[in-house]
C-alpha cells in the first residue's frame, strides 16, 4: 500500500513539476470570439474559452476601421472583460475578437530617450514611432530575492530638506503624499532635474493628470536640457481607464530595461491615487465584489506587485538599480485613508506634504515629524551624514520650542539663541520649485548653518548664500568639491578650512552690500 501511495505522489509530482516549467503565456491557437456589449472602454467577449488574463486582445470593428488594442481582464462562465486599450471608435457588438496567447508588451529601448509615448509604444509628440528592437511584458514579475543587493548608493533629489533629513538611496521605492497643491510633483520633478545627463535615467509616468500640468513637467525637463536622459509616458484624464491603468506598469517595463543593462534609473509614478480610481472604475463595470470605499479586494495586491519592482540588483545581475518616487493623493492630510495607508506599508518611507506649511509659504512643505525614510540613511553621503545627525536634533528642537514659545515670551537667552539658530536651518532647508541644488551647495549652505555663522545675520542671507554657494566653492576650494563630489567627507583640515572661507566670503559680501 505505501509503495503503491509513493509511486502515486511520485507521478504527481513529476506531472506538477512538469507543468510549472511551462510559460504561463505559451503560444497556442485561441479560438476568436464576438463582442457582445460595449461600454465606458469595456468590451464583453463571448467564445474566448482558452484566453489568459492579462492577455493582448484585437477587437476588429465590422467596418474595416483599424484593430482596438485591448487586455484580458476578467474571465466569467461563458464571457471575458476586456478593459480597451484605445477609444472604442466603430466598435459594435458582434465584432470579431483575436486574442493572442501572450501578455500586453510595451516597447523598451534607448530609442525612446527624449521621447513622450503612451502605454502602448504610440508616440504623442508628432515624431516619428521610436525604432525600439525590443519589448517586454508590461506587468513582469518582482527580482527574486537573491537577485537584490544591499542599497548603498545615494540618490540625489537636489532638494536639501529630502537629501540631509530624508535620505533616498538607489534601489528605494519612496512614497510622496499630501493633499491637492502641495507641492508634491514639484518634489518628483526636481528629482529628475537633479540627474546628471548618464548617470541616472529617468522615466516619468503621467497618470490621468491635467495636460497643462503633464506639459509643464515636459517643457521643464527640456528647458534644461535634460530631455535625452528622459522617457515620458503620459495616459491623459480622457483616455480609456484600460490605458491610464496600464500606464505605471508600462513605465516600469521601460525603466527596468535600463537597470537589466546594469545602469541606475528612476521611475516617477504621477500619481497612484488615480491609477487606484482606474483600477475601481474597471472592476465596478465589470462587476467585480467592491471592498472598502468600493475598491476592489485586489488593488493592495495591484500596487504592491508594482513598486516591488524597485531594487538593487546584484553585481551578477548587471548591478542595476531601479528607484521609484509614487505619489499619492490625500483628502485633508488624511494619510489614514485606504490608498494611502496601504501604500505606506509597501514603499520604503514616505514624504509627507503638509496643506498648513504650504498655507504659511513654507516650500517645499514637508512635515519633517511625519516624512522618514528606512532605506536611504545606509546609503547617504559621508559628508551630508555628518551634519544630518546634529541638524535633525536642532530642528526638532526647535520646531518644539517655537509651538512653546507662542504661548508666551522667553526670557532665556539660550532659549532666543536656539530660536534665531532654528530660524536660519529652517531657511536653509527652503528652496524655490525647480531649482534642485547640487551637493556642493548643499554641504556649504548647511556648514555655514550648523557652524554658527550664519546666527548673527538676517535670515534673508541663507537665501543669498543658497543661490550663489556652488559657484562660490568650485571658484574658492575646487579641491573640496571633487571630494563631495567623488562621494567621501572632507578631511577635518578641510572642513576648518572651508568655515573660514565662508565666514570670510560672508563678510566681505556685507561689507560689499553696505558700501557706498
């Protein structure tokens, strides 16, 4: 009896064994089906008996007008949903439907650096179809574990609250959240601007935005230059929910392109608060069971499959590097709410744009007591890491005993003095929207904070000091920027010397101002 049991669970095993070392998407002859209904960028098929989920669909319209790009979404007793990937246009019931046996594919290459395209490949800048020679599987699985390597290189955002306090590293997948005009884009666009053109590349994903808003961050990007180190995928607010759902994953297809070739690159989700809002509006037509605010069960699965697909890859891999910056929208600062909640406890940290601050004129907005990051400090510069530590317990300090100090006067002299020295950190830590600072700037705009030398000035000087401090140090002590540069603190003899430097420069630019 037992052999007869273990020559059975052996067979099984074998067949099962069998099975999984089959694609899940092998080609094979799917039956065509008919369009039955059509609506609000859903087609209901009838006859696809053997069609995958996820699979690529054609739908041809019965009067010859070109095939509507459409996925697999749903399989029922006797009927499919496809979500459409195009305007339905002709489409009729009793269209003609091929489904091919392989998953929605995006076109990936360096052919489309600089270029704007939707989901599908489609370019929407009035160039020609970029000559990509490959594709990949829009929605592909996460690298295994084994595959990943420690994150140990810093991510640079240009803006100084985020690279001293909140630290990002290559490899992080960090979540920005706040309410509407908050500043929350700016953060992630500043980030691709802080990129140099080869060292990292960056593909920005539009979701369901404003097209004002989506060609803003594109002419931005191009005013500076920086438009071959850039992809842009944009599924504007009035295309089908199938292509503004599609979007992240098409992007992400792109961007790990460049990581498996061994290189860094950045991937800015705008925003997953809408791909979410896509994601019910798919499953309330196609009558999925709605959940919590009428969300589908699966849309934690939806997004945690996505930004798990940020990582560090190991050296055997190529080495490669993908970082995702997802934005998500809250309603009155709540980040309690089921999308943001649920997207805080995939990503590695969170920025947290606060209305009030941005109500008062603080930019960027960030609420420092909210924002942290759990991956990026390992991976944070030397010479950063060694002014964070002291200037994060300054600023709490100081944020504290401000809310105290308004209930009253303060007698203390060492109480004011913490006061006025607050107040300058806090000035070095603002910076206006598209102006990401280089390290050099940052290192010596917050030495002369941390230092003391800028407490006996008017606040308006870090301002001053922040605009002209990089070129100020490339023209002072080039020798300390190419050591911030190469990535190492400077030497202690260095640090002294660049204090005097500043407290010099610092006087004979008052002495300059007062002058006749």
């Amino acid at each position: 009896m037992t052999d007869t049991l273990d020559a059975a669970l052996g067979a099984w095993a074998r067949d099962a064994a069998a099975k999984l070392a089959v694609s899940p998407f092998v080609p094979s002859v799917v039956p065509a089906g008919r369009v039955t209904r059509v609506f609000d960028g859903i087609a209901i098929v009838a006859g696809l008996r053997d069609a995958r989920a996820g699979s690529s669909a054609s739908c041809l319209p019965d009067d010859g007008s070109p095939p509507v790009p459409a996925m697999v979404h749903r399989l029922d007793r006797g009927e499919a949903g496809c979500v459409l990937l195009a305007p339905a246009g002709a489409l009729r019931a009793g269209a003609r439907v091929r489904v091919e046996d392989r998953p929605i594919e995006t076109p990936v290459g360096d052919a489309l650096l600089g270029r704007v395209v939707d989901p599908l490949g489609v370019p929407l800048d009035g160039m020609p179809v970029p000559a990509t020679f490959a594709r990949l599987p829009a929605d592909r699985p996460a690298p295994a574990i084994l595959a990943r390597a420690s994150i140990d290189r810093a991510l640079h955002t240009g803006t100084t609250a985020i690279d001293a306090l909140i630290p990002l590293g290559r490899g992080q997948r960090e979540l920005i959240v706040g309410d509407r005009r908050t500043g929350k884009s700016t953060l992630a666009l500043d980030a691709i601007l802080a990129q140099r053109p080869g060292d990292v590349v960056c593909v920005h994903v539009s979701i369901g935005q404003r097209a004002a808003a989506t060609m803003r961050a594109i002419e931005s990007v191009r005013a500076r230059g920086l438009a071959q180190n850039c992809v842009f995928v944009v599924a504007a607010a009035d295309d089908p929910p199938g292509l503004q759902w599609l979007a992240p994953f098409a992007a992400c297809a792109i961007a790990e392109y460049f990581r498996d070739a061994g290189r860094d690159a950045l991937l800015v989700i705008d925003d997953l608060s809408k791909h979410a809002a896509a994601h019910r509006q798919i499953g309330l037509l196609l009558r999925d069971p709605p959940g919590r605010e009428a969300y589908p069960g699966d849309v934690f699965y939806l997004h945690a499959r996505l930004l798990e697909r940020a990582a560090k890859l190991t050296p055997e891999r190529g080495g490669g590097s993908l970082s995702i910056l997802a934005i998500a929208e809250t309603q009155a600062g709540d980040i309690a709410g089921y999308i943001p909640t649920n997207l805080i406890s995939i990503v590695d940290g969170q920025i947290v744009c606060d209305a009030k601050l941005w109500a008062l004129g603080r930019k960027p907005a960030i609420d420092m007591g909210r924002s942290v990051s759990r991956v990026g400090g390992r991976a944070q510069p030397p010479s950063l890491r060694a002014l964070a530590g002291p200037l994060k317990l300054a600023y709490a300090q100081f944020l504290e005993l401000e809310e105290f100090a308004r209930f009253g006067g303060l007698a203390d002299e060492g109480a004011r003095a913490r006061l006025a020295h607050g107040a300058r950190l806090r000035a070095a830590l603002a910076q206006p929207a598209a102006a990401p600072l280089p390290l050099t700037a940052q290192y010596a705009l917050l030495s002369a904070v941390d230092s003391g030398l800028m407490d006996q000035r008017p606040v308006a000087e870090v301002g001053w000091l922040r605009d002209r401090a990089d070129r100020w140090l490339r023209g002072a002590l080039p020798e300390i920027c190419d050591t911030l540069e190469s990535g190492a603190a400077p030497a202690r003899a260095d640090v002294d010397r660049l204090r005097v430097a500043l407290a010099d420069f610092l006087t004979r630019a008052a002495e300059d101002a007062s002058g006749p």
